[in-house]
C-alpha cells in the first residue's frame, strides 16, 4: 500500500484525478449490504491515504532541495578542505625556508626532513583527491598562494615522490594560461627542464612531467595574447599574410628540453615524447621547427618504428594538406627519406632488416592511401614513386618480397582462394574439380564477382595509373622473366602482375587499358626470334598469365539470378557432374526386383538390429534412388521389415539414435533420417506408417519433459543441452523441419501437438539452442504454425532470441528469389522492439532488401513509421525517397521539408566527415583479408541531395527552395580557398552535395543551368589544398555517372570509364595522354616561410677568461667533431675552479645557451651535472636576477631573413631549404659593428660561419668580421 513506498514514488493519483473517484466507487460499493459505519470507514481510511500521499510528494520535494544544499555544502566543504590544505603546504613553505637559513642540529636535520615530506606527500595527495571529484574548486582556488605552497616541492632537495606528487597537483589544478603564467613566474619551465634532463631512473617523475605539458595544451586562453611562458620573439614570428594559429604556451627553453627528450633513443618514455611533440607540431609547427623537433620527428619516420611511424606520417600528411604549412617541407629530401630504406639495401654489407622494412612500408601504404600523400610524392615527374617501383629491381628476395605484399595492400587487392596452391607450384586445373561430392560437400565455393564501383575503386585507378607510369608493369615483368631467382618471389610478382592487368581492365577507360593490356614489352620478347632465351622467357610468361586468366574465369562466380539457365557458363565439369549424379539416381530407380530385394537384404536392416552393422552409404542409395518409385516403397511396406525396423531406430526413448555421438561420421545419420522422412510423406502408406508409429509421440513427451506447464522438468531429459550439443538428439529439429516441408506433415505435427511445444519451448530463456534449432529448420513457405513460432520467437521478452529470430528472418528474405508481404511485415515490427540492438538488425536487412525497387514499393505501400527510430532509420528513410510514392509519403509526414532544412543548415558538414572517415577506414586497412567483413565497402554513404534528385518532384523541390543556386555560388567565389579552415569544410560539403545531385538524370540539369562544370574542374587542377583536390576529383567521378555527364566531362578533357555495354561506372579519370593528367598532379613549387633567426638576447659579456673558456667548451659541445675535446676541458676546468660552477650567473648564462641553441639529451644532462647548484625557490629568484642584470634589453629584434627559393637539386637549381633543418650552430665569437656600441661595458655578439653548399654551387657567408 502506500505506507510502503518509497518516499517521493508518484504510484496512484491525487484527489482531483479520475482515478481517485473510480477507486472510492470500489472501496464503498465492494461490501454489499454493509453498515453506514463501515461506508464512513472506508471514506476515512481513502483520506487517510490521500493525506499520506501529499506527505509524500512534499517529502519527494524537500528531498530534492535537501540534494541541491547538499550539493553546495559538498563544494563549500571541498573548497574549505582544498584551501586549508594550500594553506598547510605553504605553512611548511615558509618553515622550510626559515630552517634552510639556520645552521641545522647535528643528527635531527635528516628525521625532521623526511617528517615534512610525509606530511607534504599527505596534504597534496589530499588535495589532488579533491581537484579531481569537484572541478568547480580548481576555479575557485588562489593561484598564487597554491604556487607559493606547491612549487617549493619541485626543489632538488626533496625526493622524485615528492617532484612527482607535485606535478600532478599541479595539473589538477591548472584551468588557463593565466595560472600557468603565475606558475611560470615562480619557475615552473626550469624545474621542468632540470627534470626532462634526468636519467631512467627518475622515471615516474619525468612521466609525470610530461602529462603536465600534455596539459598546457588543452588550457584555455582568457586572452587571445600569447601567454607569459612564450618567449617574445617566438610570438613576433606569426606571419601576417596568414591567419593566426593557435600557439601553445610553451617556452622556447623547455620545448628545446622536450626535443632532446623525443630524440633520446634509450629514454623510456621516447614514444610518448614523439607523440607529443607530434600533436605540438599541429599546434603550434613554428615552434616545433624553431626548437629543432621538425628533425627529430622526420628521423623518427625515417627509423620505421611500427608503433610510431604511420601515425607520424598522419601528422605530416595534415601539414602538406594546406600550402602554409607545406613549406615547413623541402621537396625531394623530408618525407621521401622514408624510402631511402628499399633503395639502400642495395650493396649492403649488414643484414637486412625485414620488420624495419614491412614497418616503413606500412607507413608508405598509409601515405600513398591519401590525397596529400599521393598528390606530393607525384610532383618533380613522380620521382618519389618511381624511385620505389625501381628498388623492385634490384635482385634482393627480401625487399621484393615486401614491396610486392605492399602493393597488394596498396591497390586493394584481396588475393584468390586458389592463390596459395599457385604459389605452391601446383596446378590450378585441378583445384575445384574432383569426384562427385555429396550434396551437403559441396565443391569449393567459386569465386565472388564484384560489379559495383565505389569511390574506393576511383581511388585506385588514379593509383593504378599512377605506378603503371612509374614503371610497375615494367618492373614486375623484369621479375618473372628473371632467371635463377627466388621461384616464391618470381609467382608471387606474376599474380601480382595479373591482379593488377585485372584492375586495369575494371576500372580504367577502354582507350587506356588496350593500350596497357596488350604488355608490349612482354609480346617484345616473345617474337625476338633472334635470341632464343629471350623468346622461351616471354612466352613463359605471356602463357603463365594466360593460365591464371582462364583459371580465374573458371573459379569466379557468375551473378545471381532468379533460375538456373540452361546456357549458363559454369564450368563444364560441374555440369558433367551434376549430370552424371542424375543419371545415377534414374539407373537406381530403375533396378529390377531381384537387385532391389538384394539392395534391400545388403543394408543388413531386415536382418538385424545393430545399426553399426548396417551400411549407411547404401541406405542413402537406395533412399535416393530405388524408394523414390511409390510402388516399390508401397512393397517394402507392405512386404518388409525395412521401413519397421528402420523408423524405432530413430525413437528418442531406444535411446540409439539420440546417444550416438555428434561427430563428423555420425552426420550421416541425421541426413538418412530426413531423406527417409521424406520417402514416407510422398506415399499415403508412408504417412499412415507415421501416425501409427511411435516416433512423434515419443518426440512429443520428450519436448514435455522441459516444458514449465507440465510440472517439474525430468532430470536428464532428452533435450537436455549437454545432450543437444553432445549427441545426435539436435537431429531431431532437422527431422521436424523437413515435415513441415509437406501439407501433411504439418497436419501431422499439429495431431501430436508439436507446435504447442514449440510454443511453451518459445518461453525458456536458458534454452535458447532449442530455440534456435525450430526456427532455422522450419519450413515458412506455407502460412500456419510455422510462421506463428517464427513470429513468437521475434516478440520473446528475451533479448538474445529476438535477435537471432531477427538475423534468420533477414536471411529468409535475403535468400528469397522474390518478395513476401508477410515477411516483410514481421521484419517492420521488429522496428519498433524495446532493444536497439534488434532495431539496429532489423533496420540493416530491410535496408538490404529495399534494394530491390519491387521490395521498396511494397515497403512504402505498408506505410511504416520510422521517425521514432532517430538516427538509426535515417539510412532507410533516404532509401524511401528514392521511389516517387515513397517521396510522396514523407513529404506528407513533413520529413522533407524538416531535414532538408536541417541538411543545409548542418547535415552537410556532418556528411563530409563521414564519407571522409569511411574512405579512410577503406583505404587504410592493414590486412586485405578485412575488406571481407568491412562495414564500409567503399560506395559513398546516401546523400540527402542525391536521394532526392532521383525523382522529379524532388527535383523541383530542390529548385524551389533554391538551395542548388546557394550550392553554386560557394563554388563559384570560394573554389580556390586555402586558408580559412570553415569555408574550406564549407566548400567540401556543397561540392559532396552537388556531385550526389549531378550523378542522377534529372539532377544534372541543374549542373547544365548554372555551368559549373568548369569551376569544379578547376578546382580539382588548381585548389592548394590538397584534400579539395580529392574531393572534387570524386565529385567528378559521380556526375560521369550518367551518360551526358560523361560526354559532357570529355569535351572537358576527363574521360570516363565504361561497362561493354557503354554504361558509364562513375569513375572518370584526366585524359592520361596530354596536360590533363599533369596539372591534376601537379602542384605549385612552394617557397618556405621567411628564416626566423632567433637571435639570442645580448647578454653582457663574461667578465672573466674562466667564464668564457666555460662558454666556449660548452658551445663545442654541440659539435661532434669537438666534444671530446670540450668535456675534457671542462673536466680540467671543474677541477681546477671547483667554485666556479657554483655561481649563479655562469649558470645562468649556460641555461640561457642550451636554452636557446640544439643539444642531445646526453649533452644536457652532462652540462646541468657540472654545476653544484641545487634547483630550489631562492636559486629560482638568484636566476631571475641574473637575467635582469645580464640581458641586453635594448637589443634589436630577431631579424627576419627571406630563406631560399625551393630549387631542384636534380634540375641544377640548387637545394630548397626551410626552417626543418636543424642548424645546430652556436653563436658564441664575433663583435657588434663599433657605430652600434655603447660606451661602458663592452658588448659581444657572437656569429657563427655559415656555409651552405650543394649541387648548384656553393655559397660563403661570412658573419663574422
């Protein structure tokens, strides 16, 4: 009752519902006769229950105001907790920098020390707990006050756990750039610069140190400045020809920490130092170049690491995409030194390294699978390409093993079954033949005939053509004609060169692929009748291509049709078989009396009783063939124990058939026992056999024995699931479903009560094998019980079988050779299940079904309601608008007009990034074998635009509403953006929207009216971006889809491909012979950003010859050539002046050096050991007074040098240089001009002897004086 409810349940209705005088009516009239006394009873109890809900609902209400309070209260509590803590920290701040300055008692300095760390490590561990569960406390704590508390920990007095716990606090607690600078301010970059340059085993700390920079990027900026820890100079050198990108706030001293970090190849955290600087570089790429980490990601790639390297090449394929970042690059030298890796085994002395070369091609393959990738490596005349196509070549197993396996992945090509016994050396006219095979072993299944062209497809025929320039068929024949080599590496170059002649001939023009199909190099050599050997290898060849052609007609599977045709060009051999099997059959009917009374007597059934004496292979003969005469089946059962002793073998209580074992042999059981079945319902006596028999009866008990409305279940029933899966008993199903294949069998099934089994059985949710087993068995062509369970199964209040009801009526409509309503009605209610995941089935087989246009017509005529379904159905609701009713029924229902609104609006965009990451996903997969089960096989998703342009009424729609008009406008004054990222996806979205327009008949007079066929050709010859280049070259490919289209497209200079029949298959390509092809690939020479220098601030000179000697030992320390040489001087000078390196201005000028200049890791660490000066808050304020009394703050700006043209070296135009390169030369010696200097302290400004020499010459800059 009420007193029983939960306090705030909303159970029963308030006194002014309808409920309310319904239930009085019942509580007072339900006594009868009863007295007045009772009636007054009733009322008063009715109240009582009415005052005891409104007591209720104003609890459910101070409940919830209790929760929001103590919402508040919980913060208030948190944000009291978090400052008492702060204020603890800073509390044993201060004493710990009192007690540094007293002279500390001998013995109790080191206890007290470790008792401060205990109580520190507590307070900030609390608080860290804290700033995780309530982020509103983070913004309400005093940054500087927590920056007084918190940096003191970082200090190289206390213990890594300490730096370690500090850090993280210190990342919980960072929400700006605004505290970061606070931080900063107190020296967050030179405690995290001193830890970024300790060995392993400060591991854990450097980890920590690095998630906090990992969090300094998804800081949010309160002003667009950059922030306090971004050094002036690095701010300055945004260029502003171009829009501002975002900066992160990082120093220029630490990242150069963190670059030296990435480089270190026996760090353990280098992989995630590259990741990192990775996403930097798409952050903020001028510093990343400017810090020296462009090179050390570039030598990352070059390495090959499998874990690293394609998602390197990710990173670099986004920065050439656009021009401004495309000239951090210098063409011929950066992201082409990854194929250096093929092209320098050649010659070798050492092993060769066969990860190291499937990792860089892997990487290769995910470079080439992208617009930018393919577009920059087919610029200087596809040298890039062609320098890898060559390296097959060169007679190295290894590397041409790996090269052919990467075009495999590369092009897509999915190898044939038959592939491995063609590499085995056998032969492929035997494979798929052999003796005649049972109808439950079939032959191998053929090969599957894939007709449909998909944007993937276009891809690869630009891909295709690309390499067949480059020398690739050229190249494969070198392999197969090679003599003495690896015979492994020499077929698998021929079936690769096949598969890629298969290619060719699918998915490039006719004019084209003639010309590359006839191999005239090939056909060269097999008519050189002057060289004999010469002639025996090109026709070895041509006649190896030849034998895989015709085994892979043979083996390949023809389209499906509704029947078998006569004509039909299956393989003679399997014709002959089906024939011979036929013929077999009628012979064995057609046996005499005496061989069949003898056939009979030789299946040892009328002469005993132990099946394992019986011959199984000649029951299925004599049930195949002899049986099939109803007279002789009427003799044996009127004149035989045959069919007596025959059918008590399969009763489930003589427990033979069902305890046999569930092995491969025993199957032959089950098939003798449904063709026997079979044999009984053909004749009437067999049929009155069966209803005197035992069998269903039996069969019936046994299905009772589990049945919960029968009582307690048996315990070892029949259909016990250890039985089911062990045993022969699964048998059963089989034999149930072929009855129900007849009139009579049903009726039979119905007599025994089988069907109401079924449907108790339905009910059972942990036997779901049992339920499986009716519904994949029973035969549904005729309407009655089978159909009833099939339908039961699909409304189970158990989710798992109304899944697998829902995959097996999809497959029923799937097989069927043409539409049923009544399938199609039970596939429509399971649109509307409880589960997602079962209207995520449903929706997926109507999709499929409604392919069919008589499927979809009937569909639409059942007028289903989708729109509850959400984004699920969106797929099948654009199906509907391809048909003219189906257009009609949801602009009556306003879905039209609603989501073309939304798709203008929004959907567009959203459709670029899903076409966008589906190519992706079917380009980029690792393994061919994947293609199988991909859910994305490459055709474009449906577009909105595009499913209403296949009808004319959504054509005029589109017109109306003047949204293509729009659509052209964009095209027409934003075709050639390459800067603004918005207009940019903007423009992608519309050219998506009018190529799924333009690729149907009535939608391409639109196209036609506005003349905008030239602008997308333009774009797709002349857009700097790279990505828009792709996008419009698909656009292109979808409006040759129809017949004008492509007429239209080669008067334009594009030409696409077509079926035999003169189809067009929406791939069209630039005219190959000509300048079409060359200004689609062709890319404008870049010239690199303007050379930032960042000029150190001039310091004042040392003062001492003991600082300079120290300065200039350091400064060679970044040179290979001299460091020995400087670490021993330095050696001697540590020696020597021990108190030298103790001062804080020698240590700030070295800070100030490697700040500023490249080091490895090695070198730094080295460097920061040499000083015995420890890193805490009073050498944070020593430095910074440091850096006040020696930079030069009158010191010009960093000037701004105009770097090189980019020039061909090949070509004699020297060598295109930019701010990737790494110049790791120090300014240490040289002077400022006299006019410049100020008297008093001299200044000095030391320049480094540039040299830059290269194929075209070599140039002297004389810097210093």
């Amino acid at each position: 009752m009420g007193g029983d409810r939960l306090p705030g349940s909303r159970r029963g209705t308030s006194s002014s519902e309808p409920g309310k005088s319904k239930r009085t009516f019942f509580a007072t009239a339900g006594s009868g006769s009863a007295s007045s006394s009772t009636a007054a009873a009733g009322v008063e109890r009715e109240r009582e229950r009415e005052r005891e809900r409104e007591r209720e609902r104003r609890g459910s209400q101070s409940a919830q105001q209790t929760a929001l309070m103590g919402e508040v209260e919980d913060f208030k509590t948190a944000l009291g907790g978090a400052r008492a803590c702060v204020a603890q920290l800073a509390e044993l701040a201060r004493a710990q920098a009192s007690s540094s300055s007293q002279v500390p008692a001998p013995g109790g300095a080191g206890a007290g020390a470790a008792d401060t760390e205990r109580v520190r490590l507590a307070y900030m561990a609390r608080l860290t707990e804290v700033l995780r569960g309530n982020v509103r406390v983070r913004y309400e704590l005093d940054i500087e006050l927590f920056a007084q508390a918190v940096m003191p920990c970082l200090a190289d007095s206390g213990s890594k756990d300490l730096r370690m716990a500090a850090y993280r606090l210190i990342r919980f607690a960072l929400v700006d750039t605004a505290g970061l600078g606070v931080l900063k301010d107190e020296g967050l970059d030179w405690y995290m610069i001193k830890t970024l340059s300790r060995d392993n085993k400060h591991v854990e700390e450097k980890e920590q140190a690095l998630k906090l920079l990992r969090a300094f990027l998804s800081l949010r900026s309160d002003s667009p400045s950059t922030s306090n820890g971004t050094s002036a100079s690095h701010a300055s050198s945004a260029t502003t020809s171009s829009p501002p990108q975002a900066q992160s706030p990082l120093s220029e001293p630490l990242m150069r920490a963190f670059v030296s970090l990435a480089d270190s190849s026996e760090d353990l955290l280098r992989l995630a130092a590259l990741e990192t600087l990775a996403e930097l570089a798409l952050a903020d790429i001028d510093l990343v170049c400017l810090s020296g980490g462009m090179k050390v990601l570039l030598g990352a790639l070059q390495e090959g690491g499998a874990e690293i390297g394609p998602a390197l090449a990710g990173v670099f394929l986004y920065l050439i995409d656009r021009p401004r970042t495309r000239g951090y690059f210098r063409l011929g030298c950066d992201l082409e030194s990854v194929f250096s890796v093929f092209s320098e085994v050649y010659g070798t002395r050492q092993s060769i390294s066969v990860p190291r070369l499937r990792a860089c091609s892997k990487t290769i393959s995910s470079m080439l699978r992208t617009w930018s990738g393919l577009l920059y490596f087919s610029l200087q005349d596809r040298r890039a390409i062609a320098t890898l196509v060559n390296t097959l070549r060169i007679p190295i197993p290894e590397s041409r093993e790996v090269l052919i396996e990467f075009f495999f992945e590369l092009l897509r090509i999915r190898p044939p079954r038959w592939h491995g016994e063609f590499l085995q050396g056998r032969r492929l006219t035997l494979y798929g033949r052999g003796t005649v095979l049972p109808s439950k072993q079939p032959t191998p299944a053929p090969e599957p005939l894939n007709t449909k062209l998909s944007l993937a497809d276009q891809f690869v025929a630009l891909l295709v053509s690309i390499f067949i320039e480059a020398g690739l068929l050229d190249a494969l024949a070198v392999i197969v004609q090679e003599k003495g080599g690896d015979e492994a590496v020499v077929r698998r170059a021929a079936l690769l060169l096949d598969e890629t002649l298969q290619i060719v001939s699918r998915v490039l023009p006719g004019r084209v692929s003639s010309a590359i199909l006839s191999l005239p190099a090939l056909f060269a050599m097999a008519t050189s009748f002057r060289d004999g050997d010469k002639r025996n290898t090109g026709i070895n060849s041509l006649s190896s291509l030849d034998s895989l052609d015709r085994n892979r007609l043979r083996l390949q599977a023809q389209p499906q049709t509704n029947r078998n045709r006569s004509n039909s060009v299956d393989d003679a051999v399997r014709r002959g078989q089906r024939q011979a099997e036929q013929t077999r059959k009628t012979m064995a009917a057609a046996v005499d009396d005496k061989t069949f009374a003898a056939m009979i007597v030789d299946t040892q059934v009328p002469t005993s009783r132990d099946s394992a004496k019986w011959n199984a292979d000649l029951l299925m003969e004599v049930m195949d063939g002899a049986l099939s005469s109803s007279k002789r089946l009427e003799e044996v059962l009127k004149t035989s124990k045959f069919c007596r002793r025959l059918l008590p073998f399969y009763h489930p209580f003589a427990h033979r058939f069902s305890d046999l074992r569930r092995t491969k042999p025993n199957e032959r059981w089950v098939r003798l026992g449904c063709r026997f079945l079979r044999v009984l319902m053909s004749h009437p006596e067999g049929q009155r056999m069966l209803t005197e028999d035992k069998f269903l009866l039996e069969l019936m008990e046994c299905f009772a024995q589990l049945d919960p409305f029968n009582g307690a279940p048996a315990s070892d029933p029949i259909f016990s699931k250890k039985r089911v899966e062990d045993t022969l008993t699964y048998g059963y199903f089989e034999m149930l479903g072929t009855l129900s294949q007849y009139h009579e069998g049903i009726e039979l099934l119905q007599r025994f009560r089988i069907f109401t089994a079924f449907y108790h059985l339905s009910e059972l949710k942990s036997r779901e094998d049992l339920i499986k087993g009716m519904i994949e068995h029973l035969d549904y062509s005729r309407d009655g019980h089978p159909r009833i369970v099939l339908s039961k199964a699909l409304t189970s209040s158990y989710k798992h079988i109304r899944m697998y009801a829902t995959e097996h009526l999809g497959k029923l409509i799937q097989a069927s050779d043409e539409p049923h309503e009544w399938t199609l009605r039970l596939l429509l209610t399971q649109l509307y299940d409880p589960a997602v995941e079962v209207c995520e089935q449903a929706v997926y087989y109507l999709q499929e079904a409604c392919q069919s246009s008589e499927v979809l017509q009937m569909v639409v005529r059942m007028r289903p309601t989708l729109e509850h379904l959400g984004e699920l159905g969106h797929p099948l609701l654009l199906r509907f608008m391809s048909n003219q009713a189906g257009f009609r029924y949801l602009r009556e229902a306003r879905y039209v007009d609603r989501e073309m609104d939304g798709w203008f609006q929004e959907r567009n965009l959203q459709y670029v990034i899903q076409v966008e990451a589906f190519l992706a996903k079917a380009l980029g997969k690792d393994s061919t074998e994947d293609y199988i089960e991909s859910d994305f096989d490459g055709i474009a998703p449906p577009h909105f635009y595009g499913e209403m342009a296949k009808t004319e009424l959504g054509c005029q729609i589109i017109h109306e509403k003047g949204h293509f008009a729009e659509f052209a406008q964009v095209i027409r004054q934003h075709g050639l953006e390459d800067e603004d990222r918005e207009l940019i996806m903007k423009l992608k979205s519309v050219l998506w929207a009018v190529g799924n327009i333009g690729s149907h008949h009535f939608g391409f007079q639109f196209i036609e009216e506005e003349d905008i066929l030239q602008n997308i050709i333009d774009i797709a010859e002349q857009s700097a971006v790279l990505s828009v280049r792709g996008t419009a070259y698909f656009v292109l490919g979808l409006l040759s889809c129809t017949s004008e289209g492509a007429e239209i497209l080669y008067e334009y200079g594009w030409e696409a491909t077509r079926t035999p029949l003169g189809e067009p298959t929406g791939i069209c390509l630039p005219l190959v012979q000509g300048e079409k092809m060359e200004r689609f690939l062709d890319i404008p020479l870049w010239e690199p950003p303007p050379r930032i220098y960042l000029e150190p601030r001039m310091l004042r000179p040392p003062t001492t010859p003991l600082e300079k000697d120290v300065l200039l030992a350091i400064a060679n320390l970044g040179n290979s050539m001299t460091a020995n040489t400087a670490s021993r001087t330095l050696a001697r000078l540590k020696t020597r002046h021990h108190r030298l390196f103790s001062s804080i201005t020698l240590l700030y000028r070295v800070l100030h050096l490697i700040s500023t200049h490249s080091y490895r890791f090695s070198v730094r660490k080295y460097v920061l050991d040499l000083f015995e000066v420890r890193l805490d808050p009073k050498t944070i304020a020593a430095l910074r007074k440091a850096q006040a009394s020696l930079q030069d703050v009158g010191a010009p700006l960093p000037a701004t040098v105009p770097a090189a043209k980019p020039r061909d070296s090949l070509r004699a135009r020297g060598r295109t240089r930019s701010i990737s390169d790494d110049e790791d030369l120090v300014s240490l010696e040289g002077d400022q001009d006299e006019e410049d200097e100020e008297p008093g302290a001299p200044r000095e400004r030391l320049e480094p002897k540039i040299k830059v020499s290269g194929f075209g010459g070599e140039v002297w800059d004389e810097r210093t004086p």
